[in-house]
C-alpha cells in the first residue's frame, strides 16, 4: 500500500502480513496487508485493528477491528463509545460516496481516524497531536506511521516499469478467498485519464491512483487515492500541505516520473 | 539530560503556592502533575542514562504513583490548572480543553497525519 507518514514522507510498500502502523501509551495501530495480483509484490490492507488504550478517567480499553468482509460501527465490545465521557465515539461517515467510512473521534487525545472500504481493501487515516508522538528513534520499534518502511520492504521505482508491460491477474490469498474475474489491463496513458477524472491535480496521490490501476486494474480501487485524499481534508486542523510547491515526488515509490 | 528541568517543573506543579498539596491523596490534579513528571522524565531516558538523579526520580515517580493510588495512565499537564477553575473530569478528557486551560493556547498545536491506502 501507499503510506504516507507523520512526517509527511510518501512510500510505497510491500509489507505482506501483520505490520505495526503505531504503538504508543495511548493507542496501537496494526494492518494486515494480502497480495493483490499475481506476480506483483504489491498488497492492500485486508485488515485494521485499533487499540485503544486504557485512559484514566475518560475511557476503558476499547479494540476495534475492520475487515474486507466487514467494517462495524462498533469496538468489538459491541459498544459506540467508551466510557461515560463521551470522549470515544464510532460514528459512520457519508458524504463523498468512496466506499463505506468509520469515523472514530478520540477526544481525549485530540485524535480521529477514518477507515474506509473501498473496492475489496481497506484504507486508513488518523490524524494526531504532534505532541502525543515521540518522533525519537528509541519510540517503541517498528511503527510505519512513525519511522515509515524497512528499506527491504519498498517498492523500487524499477519494478513497475518492467510489470506494467504485463497483464494483471487477480491474485488469490486466504483472507479475500475465491479468484476474482481478472480486471481489465490498463495502460499508463488510459490510466492517467482515468485517474484524472477523479484527481485534479497530479501529485502524489495521483501518482498512487496511476499505480493502482497498473497494478490491479480494477477501476473501483483506483478509488483509494482519491478517498484518502478526502480523508487528509476532512481531519483538519492539519498543517500539512497537500500539494507540494516541488514537483511531485514519490520517495522510494513505485511510479516513476516517466511511467506516470 | 534535562531531569533537573522535570524536577523543577514538578515541584513548581506540586508546591503549596501553586495551590496543590500533596496531602491530598487523590486529587485528580495531582494525579496530573504525577503524570507529567513522569511523561517528561521518560523523554530523558536516552540522554540521562545512567544518570543518578534520573535514575532516583523514576524511582520515586514509581513510589509516588503507587503512595496517591494514581493510575499511570491518563491526563497529562505541564501546567498547574487554577483551583478557582478546577475542570470537571469530562473536560479533562477533551484534548483541546486541557491544552486551553494548561496554558499553551497561545502556542499553535501542530497535528500530525497518516494515512495507508491503496496498493
């Protein structure tokens, strides 16, 4: 999947099975990522689990988990909230129409997250205080979100140009079960225009739908970018910028500047 | 290693001019300042290790928390909140809320942001 990190850096990766996304005193993100075509590297999220930690005073432990198969607007208690202060709630997003969407607000950290269904995969956001992360190398090992991907697990900018001359097919796993039909094979110019019919603008995000749609051929998910685009806007405030002044630039990605 | 800073700032958080006794075995405030001290210390660790004074404060922290029967998880202040204001714990539980009463709205909080999507 595409990450995009706390500090803002852009990486594609392979990061196949269980990955931690962050683990802190308040809470622990992990993904589980499956194959999505066969003879790529490339994998989506089939799985999201959120702990939310113990907080004195504002909330119990809470764990929520979404799957391919479901997406509940609930932790797994069977409650929408935690605790009596109101300050944990699930809330089911509507609006730009990509996908099904859970809104979970964690006052008490000043945190919100939005998990998506788009396509057959999962996607991902949170926002964060600066100050409850701690960007020190010491903090707690592997966190994507926090340190981004092992260098062994990112996508080089090679690998697409050379699989992008080949037909996809739709992958098998255990987790999303039987083979799918195969979707049709796009090339970088009719990906580009699709992409371009839901992105304006040919940044990063645009880069990853190219990709997406190279990779898997499947229109539906080439949803991905754009929704998670509609995430970053609706989890304000944020000071990052969405559009960089430079040219856009995917660090250690997938899609080169010239196959994009 | 800046513990003797973490020091300072918990005494000040926990002197009686600021309001807040220790006496008080389960003031939430106090619970607070406990926190924060303890938050801080641990932002030390790399660069005090093996420092005496680190090392005796997050031994004491650990004795303290256990002494007022403060959980080591909850809200965290680097400020004394005023007593005339003392805020109900449903405020304490809104992030915002407490940045506003501990002081540091003046400073822009900044909000990171991750996001994983696509393949």
């Amino acid at each position: 999947p595409h990450l995009r990190t706390f500090r803002d850096e852009f990486q594609t990766c392979k990061v196949e099975g269980a990955w931690p996304l962050i683990d802190n005193r308040f809470l622990s993100v992990q993904v589980t990522n499956v194959p999505v075509v066969l003879g790529s590297s490339a994998t989506a999220t089939s799985k999201i689990t959120v702990i939310f930690k113990s907080y004195h005073g504002c909330t119990d432990q809470k764990v929520y988990q979404a799957t391919t198969e479901d997406l509940p607007l609930a932790f797994q208690d069977g409650t929408r909230s935690g605790g009596d202060s109101g300050s944990l709630t699930i809330v089911e997003r509507g609006g730009s129409g990509v996908g099904r969407q859970v809104k979970i607000q964690a006052r008490y950290m000043g945190t919100s997250i939005i998990v998506r269904r788009v396509g057959s995969y999962l996607t991902f956001a949170i926002r964060m205080p600066e100050d409850t992360l701690d960007f020190s190398e010491d903090s707690g090992g592997l966190q994507l979100c926090l340190h981004g991907c092992p260098r062994n697990e990112l996508i080089k900018e090679h690998t697409l140009g050379r699989q992008s001359q080949q037909p996809r097919l739709q992958g098998t796993n255990t987790e999303m079960g039987p083979l799918r039909p195969p979707h049709q094979v796009y090339t970088v110019e009719r990906a580009t225009a699709k992409c371009r019919e839901t992105l304006q603008v040919e940044d990063v995000y645009f880069q990853s739908c190219v990709f997406d749609l190279l990779t898997t051929g499947d229109p539906e998910f080439s949803m991905a970018a754009f929704g998670a685009l509609e995430d970053l806007k609706a989890l304000p405030p944020s000071k990052l910028k969405q559009n960089s002044p430079r040219p856009p630039r995917l660090y250690n990605q997938g899609v080169s500047d010239s196959s994009a | 290693c800046r513990i003797q800073r973490c020091n300072a700032e918990y005494v000040a958080s926990t002197s009686p001019s600021s309001g807040l006794q220790e006496d008080v075995a389960l003031d939430v405030d106090y619970c607070i300042a406990l926190r924060a001290y303890a938050l801080c210390t641990r932002r030390q660790a790399r660069s005090c290790r093996g420092d005496l004074v680190y090392h005796s404060a997050v031994f004491r922290i650990k004795e303290l928390f256990s002494q007022h029967n403060c959980s080591s998880d909850g809200p965290t202040s680097s400020a004394k909140v005023p007593s005339t204001s003392r805020p109900a714990v449903s405020e304490l539980c809104d992030y915002e809320n407490r940045v506003l009463l501990s002081g540091s709205a003046s400073q822009q909080k900044k909000y990171a942001h991750c996001g994983l999507f696509g393949d």
